[in-house]
C-alpha cells in the first residue's frame, strides 16, 4: 500500500496520478467543459499563456491546449481530468 490513505481530491487528479505530456484532459472554463492535451509539466516559476505562473516540482502546474480554439491555458492539477484514450 502507498500513499496516506487519500483517494485524491473530488473533480481532479490525485496526488498518485501525474500528468504527462500527451495526456488527454478536461477542465472547467466559463460555465462550460473543454478537453485538450497537456503540452507541458511547469515545475518553475515562469511565463506561459500570457501569465506569470508560480510552480515547483512539489507544486506543478501544466499548460494545455484546448482541442477545439487551439488557445492554451495553465492550469494546476486539481482542476484538471484526465480521460481514457479514444474518449472525447
């Protein structure tokens, strides 16, 4: 057995589930869901998606771009979904 004895947190990954790039996700965005892909694990305070974004590697933060405006977004791993291969 690993970990603290937590399931995670509702509605987003759990400590045991690391994104990567690559992996499919979804997240909350004015009132709406919208899917896309992780481009990148931030673990270092830095610039991204018009924004200073404050991450470490005990606390990362991941840019992801949005499947259907190609725009991308930084968000922290809590409010992010990941979804199974082939699921849309």
């Amino acid at each position: 057995m690993r970990g603290s004895g937590g399931g995670g947190s509702v509605g987003g990954m759990s400590e045991d589930a690391k994104l990567k790039k690559g992996d499919h996700v979804e997240w909350a965005t004015h009132g709406t869901t919208t899917t896309g892909s992780v481009e990148k694990t931030i673990t270092e305070d830095t610039e991204a998606a018009g924004r200073t974004v404050r991450a470490s590697s005990d606390e990362p933060q991941y840019l992801v771009k949005s499947d259907k405006s190609g725009r991308e977004a930084v968000h922290k791993p809590e409010s992010l979904d990941k979804k199974p291969k082939g699921d849309s």
